[in-house]
DNA sequence: CCAACCTACGTGACACGTCATCTATTCCGC
DNA sequence: GCGGAATAGATGACGTGTCACGTAGGTTGG
C-alpha cells in the first residue's frame, strides 16, 4: 500500500526504520559490552573463535574462514593479526601452497569459546527470542532473509539498477 | 516453546540469528557505500545531518543531540570536529553556558542532505519495505521495539542481574 | 564567599573496518 | 618451461567507535 513514486517513508514504516537501526546499534554494544566483562573477548573475536570451534579440520584457511564469517580477507587479516597477539589463535604456513596460510585455536582460544559461549547465547536467547511466538519468529526469519538477498543482489552485480557508474 | 533451562539457541533461532547477524553487517555497510558514492557523505553524517535538519531550532546543542541521535557525548564529539573540518558543520559558542557549544548546519551541510535524502530514502524502501504487509510491519515493529526496550532495560540499570561487578 | 561537587565538552589511546595496494606464489597457455 | 594473469594473504592509511580521563565553567552547602 506504499506509494512507489515517492522516495519516502510512511510513518509506520519511519517508526520500524528508526528502531530497527537503533537496536542495529545498541544490541551489539550491549552485547559486545557483556562479552567483554565476562570473558575479554570482543564481539568479532567471538565470531571468529565460533568458526574455529565449530570447524570439522582443526585448521583453517584464511579466506574459507573469511567466507564463512562474511568478512572481507584484509579483515580477517588484521583481525587475526590481533588475536595472534592476544594467544587466541595461531598461524601455521601452509605446505601444500606456498602463499596459503593455516589458522588454529590454541588452548586458551578455545578455553575462552568455551566460556564466553553460554552467557552469550543465553543473552541472546533472553533478549530476544523468549517470549516469541513460533508465527512471529517464522515472519522475522522470512523478512530478514528476504532483505539480506536483496541487500546482496544489489551489493553484489557492480552494476545493477545504480545510476550507471561508468568508471 | 523454547527451553528456558538451556542456554543454547533452537535451530530456528540460530536461523534468524545468524541472518539478523549478516544483515546488521551487510546493510549498513551498503547503505554507506551507496550514500558515500551519491553524496560523499556517511552514514553517521547523515544522521548527525538529518537531526540537525529537523531541529526546531537552528543550531543545538552538543548534548541533547547526542540524545536524539543516541550517541555517547564523545562519539558525537570527535564526530563533529571532522563534519567541521569537512565544512558540514559549525560551531558558535554558546553565552548563557561558556562550557557549552551551539553545532549549526552550514549551507553545504544542508545542501549535502537534501541531495543526499531522496535516494537514501528510496533505497531503504526498497530493501526493506516495498514488498511488506502491513500485517508483518506491525509484527517486526513489534519485535524491534520490544526487543530494543530490553537491551535498553539490560544496559542502563548498571546493576541488573549482572554478577555484581561493585566497583 | 569559597571549597567541593557537578556538568558540558574535548582529547588521547586504542580497537575495529574499508579501501587501495603490495608481495609471493600458483596456474595456464603456449 | 616461461611469461602473464589470477590468487592468497598482508599491509598502510584513514575514518570510525569506545573508554578513560582532562579541563573549564557552573552550582551549592556551610
């Protein structure tokens, strides 16, 4: 029912932008904030030590694990480079190609996803999930999927309905 | 229908999470990279620009638009000091309060955002809103705005069911 | 009236992200 | 094999965000 003319926002849809990006900024502060306190780990951090875990090698390579994370490699890079410094994870050079690189949790890397694991999911799980019906929680899923496809065809082309950016 | 005991996610959660995880990174960042190539501005100047547009009053002060924007003073601070240096900005004064400082939208600050809105606008809706019942609005309202008062509720008190971190 | 306190704002140090670019390898066609 | 393109990953510069702290100006109880 919205007018497709107009670049604007109806009101309702004004009310559900402005809190969607003020939660898009508080929850991952907060979050952030609480995973800090209790295990020194920064959000991005934990990101990365979940892939790790979860991962059926015990070693990874820098642009799978940049792939699964959804991060750009010189991320990943820098980030590893700062967790390498913290002990959270190690590098090992890659036999099998020289240019490759090997990512591996070290004990106290996954002494410290061990930890910070539960609470996190449990925040998560309390903020907000619990008192979310099985319809509701099913209408979110398919908003927010359907969004980041559409986020991601429109990122991804290089050229798509933008205003012909010749270069 | 979740279990209240576990602190891990069901499956259907861990679906929404994850996609309300990549999202949060994707959209904004797309969001940026779009309003960066139409406008040269960011996303934070054009929040810092949309509130002082709005504003009643032709300048504000440091502050309370850090409140209206929900920032933290220092953010908005170090912020404004390189709007200024770009020319979107200005700063007076302020006589009643010789701590205080007046933030003013300049005539590029202003021309900067009415260029810069329509197609922000338009993205957004399109993106988000375009193809949304009204029934499904009022459902991810419903769920952003209850969800941002429990982070907000979890983040202020600075003593909730935290484990007592006294001083 | 003045010392203690509070408030408005700024700053410095550091973590995080992105972009552009670099180096070292591997691949691929000849 | 060999020369050029592609690939793996690292790096430097810069904008952004947070935290801790500093400073200057107001406020208030004795």
């Amino acid at each position: 029912m919205t007018d497709r003319e107009s670049p604007w926002l109806s009101d309702d849809q004004q009310t559900a932008w402005r809190a969607w990006l003020a939660l898009n900024g508080e929850l991952p502060a907060l979050l952030h904030r609480r995973l800090q306190a209790d295990s020194g780990l920064s959000l991005p951090d934990f990101e990365v030590l979940v892939q790790l875990s979860e991962a059926d090698e015990p070693r990874l390579r820098v642009s799978p694990l940049a792939a699964a994370l959804g991060w750009e490699r010189s991320r990943l890079s820098h980030h590893l480079k700062r967790m390498e410094g913290r002990g959270l994870v190690g590098r090992e050079e890659c036999e099998d190609d020289g240019r490759g690189a090997w990512v591996t949790l070290t004990d106290a890397g996954r002494r410290a996803i061990t930890q910070a694991a539960p609470p996190h999911a449990r925040v998560v799980r309390e903020l907000l999930f619990d008192d979310l019906s099985a319809d509701d929680l099913a209408v979110i899923t398919r908003f927010t999927t359907g969004v980041l496809e559409r986020v991601r065809d429109a990122a991804g082309p290089a050229s798509a309905s933008r205003p012909a950016r010749p270069a």
